[in-house]
C-alpha cells in the first residue's frame, strides 16, 4: 500500500533539514515511538505501540536512512519490523523531501507499505490506513513544530519531551473515520470545503 502525507515546518529547509536527520531528536515526537538503539548517525532500533480498544500492537524494528542528499533535501527510511506478540510484521520505504514554502518548509513523506501476518488485516482498509497516517503526521509534525520553537542552545542541551508521545487507537481511528466521512460527504454533495 502506498501512502502520502505532507507538512508544514515554521522553518526554512535549512533548519528543518538537520533537525529531520536527528533521530534521537525527533523519535520522541512520533506518537507511540520509541528510540531503543542508536547503531550509528543513520541507522537505529525502535519500538511503536498502537492501542485500539483493547487490542495493543507493538512492533519492534530497525530502520535505517540511505541515500540521504543534503543538497537537494531528500533521503529514504527503509524499516522493518515485527510484532512482538508474532501476530505479523510490516516493511515500509519512505523517501521525504523537504521544499520552501513561504518562510518555512513543507516536507511530503511517500510511503510503501507492505504488512504480513495477522496484522496485514488494518492494511486491507487502505482509505482507513491513508487516514490513520494523517493523523499520525499530524500529531508529529505538532510534536516537531515545538522542537523547532525551542532556542537551538536549549533544545541542544536539553530535549524537550513532546506534549504528546502517547497515541490513543480509539481517538485515532474516530478521527480517520471522522476524515474519510466528512470527505465522501463533500464527494457526495459537491461541497469543496
């Protein structure tokens, strides 16, 4: 499955771009992630954690970014990773690039999805797993956007934790599904806003 989000940074690419590539930095602004290992500068072990009602699903995985081109903006994110119950796994390349937008940048993420196992059944809803990625985005381009704020000495020396690095499954898939009426409503009606 392929998924597309974008998002916009008070910053110019130029500092969003190093910011990006921190990921000690930014893995807390991804709600439900965790950092566990940092192998090097590019590659790194993690833990992400959905709950939806009662059911929890909680991947650990490694991900590693590969042609990273501080020129032009762009690099890959090749991850993998497996449930820790064995329920499935999931495998995802994403390329992210990051473009001027006004006084800040917009960074557009274009994501391959692939699940197996018991888990590969939240993919078979692909206009729901589109909408779950919105509103992960959301929350962590939120999450990022007070990375940013902080004065660059402070946020240096002191990371500050993101208001939210917790993700409600139950909230989120009411918002996706809230997302995916709303807009089959305006495909209905004609309505464009």
């Amino acid at each position: 499955m392929n998924l597309t989000n974008t998002f916009v940074v008070p910053v110019p690419p130029e500092r969003a771009w190093p910011l990006l590539l921190d990921v000690e930095r930014i893995a807390p602004c991804l709600p439900g992630a965790t950092l566990t290992e940092l192998i090097d500068p590019r590659s790194f072990k993690g833990r992400a954690t959905v709950k939806v009602g009662p059911v929890a699903l909680t991947f650990d995985g490694s991900a590693k970014l590969v042609d990273v081109d501080d020129a032009a903006h762009t690099a890959r994110l090749e991850a993998r990773g497996s449930d820790a119950k064995g329920r499935g796994g999931a495998q995802a390349k994403a390329r992210f690039a990051l473009v001027p937008e006004g006084s800040g940048t917009r960074v557009t993420v274009d994501t391959h999805l692939v699940m197996n196992g018991a888990v590969a059944q939240y993919g078979r809803a692909s206009g729901l797993m589109q909408e779950v990625a919105n509103q992960l985005v959301t929350q962590f381009a939120t999450n990022l956007a007070a990375q940013l704020d902080q004065a660059p000495d402070a946020a240096a020396s002191s990371p500050v934790a993101p208001a939210v690095n917790t993700i409600s499954g139950m909230r989120l898939i009411g918002a996706s599904l809230r997302a995916i009426v709303v807009r089959w409503f305006r495909r209905l009606t004609g309505s464009g806003s």
